[in-house]
C-alpha cells in the first residue's frame, strides 16, 4: 500500500466522534497492515458504512451479514487479538 493509500484510508476513519476515530485509527496502526486481504476488505467495508450503523454494530445492537466484516467488528471490540 502507497502512502497516500494508507492517508486516504486514515482519512475515512476520521468519524466525528472520537471513540470511534480512535477505535478505527488504532486498527489501522496496529492490525491493517499484518491482516490478510479479507480482512482489509472487510475493514474498508466497514468504513463506507455510516456512523450510526457502525455503532449498532460495535455495541451489538445489530449484526453483521457479511463473516469477514462480523470478524473486523470482533477484533476492533478485542483490541485488535484475533476473534
């Protein structure tokens, strides 16, 4: 990934709401990288979905159709280990 690949995509994980910028960009730092491309897709999945529907989906209030996008949320809520 080019560098301005990867500050397009930090880009989009700018929220508006800071828990959640912070959850999505320490993804990005920690775990984006060393993930297969399944999960990279899956994460860039996530970040076209909106604010509220993340949400929804962080605190369990709906649920992913989508395995590999049902496997980042479980990561992003375990600190990044592996679901």
């Amino acid at each position: 990934m080019t560098d301005t690949e990867l500050a397009k995509l930090r880009w989009r994980c700018r929220r508006g709401m800071r828990e959640l910028d912070m959850l999505l960009l320490d993804y990005l730092d920690r775990h984006y990288g060393a993930a297969d491309a399944t999960e990279q897709g899956a994460f860039e999945k996530l970040l076209t979905v909106p604010d509220p529907e993340i949400l929804a989906l962080l605190t369990g209030q709906s649920k992913a159709d989508d395995e590999a996008l049902r496997n980042v949320i479980e990561r992003l809520l375990s600190g990044g280990k592996p679901a």
